[in-house]
C-alpha cells in the first residue's frame, strides 16, 4: 500500500492537491493500491465534498479523526427528516434562509440552526444548539452523526471543551478533551497528549511493513510522528516549492525553507526525496553535498501528467490570454491584469481570461472595473480547463516562484506559449527563451510597476514580433516529456525498486 499524507484541502484547492490527484489517478492506471491521508479538521465542510470535487474516490480517503471509527468516507446524505426524529420535543417554528435552517423551541433563546449542504437540498451537514442564548453543543453528520462539539461560555465566548466521535451505530469510539488549547485524546484502553500523538497512534495502527511506502506532501505537525512510527516502510517527501531562501544564504550557511527544514534534516531515515523539475533535483543534490555532507536519493518525478497533446479544433481566438491559478496574493494576477490594461492601446483587440477562485476575487473584480477593463478581462471562475486552453493563442503567468507549475504544463500540452517571470523552477522548465515565450529577468531592485511594465512588454512583443505557429510548435514539443506514458515510468520505477 502507498500511504499520501496531506494536511488539508479546500474548494479552491493549491497545487499539493491537485498533485495529489494527478498522482492518484496514475496509481490507480498502474494497479498500485494508494490511499490519502489528511490530518486536518474540517469543521465548516465535509472532506469527501472537497476531495470528491478534486476527483478522488471516496475508498482512496483516509481522514485522521474518522479513522479510530468504523465510519466510512461519504457525502453528506443526513436530512432534516431524519434530524426531526430525533428531537425530544416539538419545535413552535421552521424557517429556511438559502442554507440555513431554524427551529425555534419554547423558552427564550432556544434554538437549533441546522447548516445545509446547498440552498436547494434537505441534507445536512452541521447542527447548532443553541439554550437560553447559549450555544451548547454542535453535531456533524455525513451518513450517520459524525462527532459532536460541547460548548461553554468563556471570556464572553463559546468555547469549545470536548468532542466526542461516534461509529455508525452511534456508540462512542473516542474523546477529545479541550482544555485551552492544551488537547488530550481518550481512548478506551490510552490517553493521548496532542494531535502529534493521535497522528503517531494512527500511523502505528497501520501495520506497516516493508512492502508500504508513505509519501509525505505536508511534514508540518507531522513529519516526526510518522518517521517515528513507520516501521519498515519505505518514506519519501515530494517537494512542492522552492526549498529554501536564496537571500539568506551564503558559502557557509543555507536557510532551508520552513516546510522542508525538518524532513532535510531527517535525511538518514528518508528512502527519497522527490523534486518535480531536473533544476531543482540537480540544485538540490549540490546543496545536500555543499552544506549536510551527504548524497540522499532524489529523484524527478512531474507531479502532474498530460494524456495526449491537444489540439485545437477551431482557430484560436486572436490575441487572447489566459492565466489560471488560485487567486492569491503570491499569483500577482493583479499585475497580469494591469499588464494587458497596458498592452491593450499596441494590441486593441487583446483579451484575458482569469479562470480560478481564492481570496483576491473581490479586489481582483475592483480592479478590473476601476481599470475600465470589464469588456476585455474576464474573471472566469473555476472549471475543467484541459479542453479550454487551446482555445486561447498564449499563457501569461505572474507567480515569482513555482514548484512545477500544473497549468504550465497543461497550456504547454495545448501548444500555448508562455509568458513569465524568469523564476524557479516551473517557468524555466517549460518555457525556452525566444522559442516557445519569454522569461523575464527579474532582480531584488525591481518593484512591482517594473514588473507590471516588462510584462507589457513581452505581451506586445508576442503578438506583434513572434512567429505564433512556431511558438505552438514548440510548445507541443516540449509537452512530449510530461505524457502520462513518461510520468508513469518514473513513478513505477520509484516504487517497484
């Protein structure tokens, strides 16, 4: 069994998981069993609407606090009837606000809000109860009742001091006691001190032999309790982003990045570190042997694969961009929009599509309509991009790091050229100067106007100077080394060896 550990996911999900599903579809191509793990708590959504959404299968998902249950990964299938008839009394009202539903009980302040999986449906997802104005417990429900929150005020507040989960025959599997901040999980026959504990205590219930492997994605919390308790298992980190920080580091010294401090230091029980670019690998081995000593196994693997090249079955629209990422500050979508505002008097017909969710959407909507630019950049929301970039004659990113960069690859597997910082790793990796698009240089003096401006100008230079078709052709051949045939290889090399 291949064990993939995560932290969390979202709607808007980051790269982690979206490599995390470009990897699971290809072990399921090469009939290798893998399951996911995510350690974080979910208290606003259900996870299987988050990994689901993604395109996991719900028998690939392993969820730390359901795992000492003998509850199932599952969508939210709970109603209000079957909510009904479990109350101990009859409630005087019902109202429904869009996903909101309220039953209003005799006495003052005595409620329950019962929070619905959409605006339409009568699944629900979580209840609060609410006595004499006081919120006293909160239930969460997949097919059964989930776990349960208890609630009491403090410092004007409700603060929460114990969970209790449930098995599907709603008899109690454990406890979490709460005692401001400091956590204590309770089993039948152990008491654990901390979630690193509970993590340790799972990995441990695994069983792990040396026919298992574990992939770390996310060491944050719990890298040492799943190196500690792994048993005979092969271990291995794949790295997401750049590693370390190139301004504080010097001849002597180097500042590993947060994230990856703890696994690099742990190299000694590490079977191999997985980079998703050659750059990065070569750059890595150099660093490991300059500053610890030492020549750990790392390997290349893309963490993304396309299945063929896709071509476009009608002319491209002309002078048409897209960018797509989550909309997040470290995106700089907002220098990409005022770019094309720039661009647009040396090419008036240009346009931006801006597919994604996140954060910025509102800012990001401002600035569109404050630069009078509603006709001409578009915010397209989230969507299955790999039959729509090839619609569009080239792809402008704004990020000044990427890991490897997912959409990169797939504008590249469209035939798009690209226009982009001249960054690690992804941008390099994807984009040969003059051939296929543009690095930009970029330096520590540069602000962000100067950065906006030599995107400007790269957008002109390529719809007024380059040859597209040559361009796309290049793309295309570059796309050749990420096809599914290529990316599995390397995988079934890796954990076959």
């Amino acid at each position: 069994m291949i064990y993939n550990f995560n932290l969390g996911i979202g709607w808007a999900s980051s790269g982690v998981e979206y490599a995390q599903i470009y990897r699971a579809k290809l072990f399921r191509r090469l009939g290798f069993d893998a399951k996911f793990i995510f350690t974080d708590m979910f208290p606003t959504e259900n996870l299987e609407h988050f990994t689901s959404n993604i395109g996991f299968e719900d028998s690939e998902i392993i969820w730390l606090y359901t795992f000492f249950t003998d509850q199932k990964i599952s969508p939210v299938t709970y109603t209000l009837s079957d909510l009904e008839k479990s109350f101990d009394r009859i409630p005087l009202k019902k109202t429904r606000d869009k996903k909101t539903v309220k039953y209003i009980f005799e006495g003052k302040d005595n409620f329950y809000t019962c929070y619905m999986v959409d605006e339409t449906s009568d699944r629900v997802h979580r209840v609060e109860y609410v006595s004499s104005g006081l919120l006293v417990r909160k239930d969460y429900f997949t097919y059964v009742r989930s776990y349960s929150e208890y609630y009491a005020p403090l410092d004007n507040k409700a603060h929460m001091y114990h969970r209790r989960f449930f098995n599907e025959d709603g008899s109690l599997a454990y406890e979490e006691i709460n005692d401001d901040g400091n956590v204590t999980y309770r089993f039948k026959d152990r008491i654990l001190c901390g979630k690193e504990q509970l993590v340790a205590y799972m990995v441990k219930c695994l069983g792990l032999t040396d026919n298992d492997t574990i992939i770390i994605d996310r060491t944050t919390d719990v890298g040492q309790a799943i190196l500690m308790n792994a048993g005979d298992a092969r271990v291995g980190v794949v790295i997401h982003a750049d590693h370390y920080s190139e301004g504080a580091t010097d001849q002597d010294y180097i500042l590993w990045n947060n994230y990856y401090e703890y696994p690099f230091s742990q190299y000694k029980h590490i079977d191999f570190y997985i980079a998703s670019t050659d750059a990065q690998r070569e750059l890595l081995n150099y660093q490991f042997e300059k500053y610890l000593g030492v020549k750990p196994n790392v390997v290349t693997i893309p963490v993304g694969s396309i299945d063929e090249r896709i071509y476009p079955d009608r002319e491209r629209k002309n002078h048409s961009l897209i960018t797509a990422s989550r909309l997040a500050d470290e995106k700089h979508i907002d220098w990409i929009i005022s770019a094309v505002v720039g661009a647009k008097e040396a090419v008036p017909d240009l346009t931006l599509d801006i597919y994604g969710k996140g954060a910025n959407e509102k800012s990001l909507k401002k600035l569109i309509a404050d630069s009078q630019a509603e006709s001409y950049i578009r915010l397209m929301g989230q969507h299955d991009l790999k039959n729509i970039y090839k619609d569009y004659q080239a792809y402008i990113a704004g990020s000044m790091s990427e890991g490897f960069g997912l959409t990169l690859m797939e504008a590249v597997g469209s035939g798009l050229p690209i226009i982009g910082f001249d960054v690690p790793y992804g941008n390099p990796t994807f984009v040969d100067q003059d051939k296929n698009g543009y690095l930009i240089p970029v330096n520590a003096k540069m602000d962000g106007r100067q950065k906006v401006e030599e995107l400007k100008k790269a957008i002109v230079k390529l719809f007024t100077e380059a040859n597209l078709e040559e361009f796309s052709r290049h793309s295309y051949d570059v796309a050749a080394d990420y096809l599914t045939d290529e990316v599995m290889n390397k995988w079934k090399a890796l954990i076959e060896k």
